[in-house]
C-alpha cells in the first residue's frame, strides 16, 4: 500500500502528531486513495489529521521511497492545530530532540533524510 504525508516546520521545529493506534509520533499522512497522486494524498491526509492548517504553509520538498513519499512544508509561524481522533496529542519539537521521541516506522527515515 503507497501513502504520503507532510511534515510541517517552522522556526527549526517538527509539528508531530501522537496516534491514538500505537501512541507513536508522526507527520500527518496517511494511504493513497484510487486515482490520487502521491501530492493528492498528503494535502488531503493533512487536511484530514489537522483541520486548521494555515493556508501560508509552503510545500519545497520531498523524500520518496517505494511506499511512502513524505512532503516538507514549511510555516513562517508556528500555530495551534484542531487534530481529529486519530491522534491524541500534538507537539511542536526542535530538531534536536525529535529522534528521542518514538517516531513511527512510516516517517522516521524521511524525517532522518530531511533532518539529521
């Protein structure tokens, strides 16, 4: 199964959704609908997790593996999200503590490409 999310920065921090499925940290994303684009997925995954996103994040990037494609998008703020029931809690963390926290499978190499 293919799937995509964003990881949202701002200010040298890692917006980080913890699921309510496992208590793992992660990017909003999520799997591919038929028909959708990689993009599609992201954007409507985000959308889905966070329902407050600004509509100033710039999207500038993306690491791609066969299953998963993460997007990097970047706030000039950071701000408080509305998260759905799929996540228990939210956390906007600096780059140098976000791989002390258990990141899901799904991100932890592309956030590791992006970041480290």
């Amino acid at each position: 199964m293919m799937g995509a999310g964003v990881m949202i920065t701002s200010k040298n921090r890692v917006l980080l959704l913890k699921r309510s499925k496992d208590y793992k940290w992660n990017c909003a994303g999520g799997s591919t609908e038929k028909g959708e684009t990689r993009f599609q997925t992201a954007i409507r995954e985000m959308n889905e997790e966070i329902l407050n996103v600004p509509e100033s994040l710039k999207i500038v990037d993306h690491y791609h593996t066969k299953p998963y494609t993460l997007y990097y998008g970047i706030l000039e703020e950071p701000f408080i999200p509305v998260i759905n029931e799929e996540s228990i809690d939210w956390a906007w963390v600096s780059i140098s503590e976000l791989f002390n926290l258990e990141i899901h499978p799904k991100d932890y190499y592309s956030l590791k490409y992006f970041l480290d």
